[in-house]
C-alpha cells in the first residue's frame, strides 16, 4: 500500500473532522455526492479502498440518494457498510 503524501492526509482529516459531527438538517441535497456517482476501484485492498473512497468524495458522511440526505456512520471493527445497506435494504422490502 502507498503512503499519503502530507497534503492527503490533511485533506482526509479535514473531511472527516468538519462533517463528522454536522446536524442532517443542515445539509442541502444538491451540495452532497450522488452516491451513484460514486465509483471504487475493488481491486484496492481494502485500506486502499477505504482511502479511494475518502479522497473521491466531498463529505464522507452524508450522501444524496435518490434525492433523500443519508447519513452514514462508521465504526471501528464493526459491520461492514455493504452489510448496513443490503439489511437496511431488506428491512424496506419486508415491511
């Protein structure tokens, strides 16, 4: 795996400590990644995903999906986020 540069990595933190912590009602739909648009090489590993994904996006917390402002959260050793959205995916369908 490559190292970041210095710049990376503060642009990473950046993202991560502005948005972290911003209320759902303050985001504007048009000013947030499509999450379509989103595109990740899977042949990363998976670190190297997980930094893809941090540089390609503008908030790592919230995105547009089909118009509607989804947060996203993250936890360390915890379920993998494609796991999180094919339950959250199921719950929809079964109710």
């Amino acid at each position: 795996m490559r190292s970041l540069s210095l710049e990376e990595q503060k642009e990473i933190e950046s993202k991560i400590n502005n948005y972290k912590s911003m209320n759902i009602k303050n985001i504007n739909v048009s000013e947030i990644d499509n999450i379509d648009n989103i595109k990740i090489d899977e042949n990363l590993e998976p670190e190297e995903r997980v930094i893809d994904f941090l540089k390609k996006v503008s908030n790592p917390y919230f995105f547009n999906i089909d118009g509607y402002v989804v947060k996203f959260s993250y936890q360390e050793n915890g379920v993998e986020a494609e796991d999180c959205i094919h339950n959250a995916i199921k719950q929809i369908i079964n109710k």
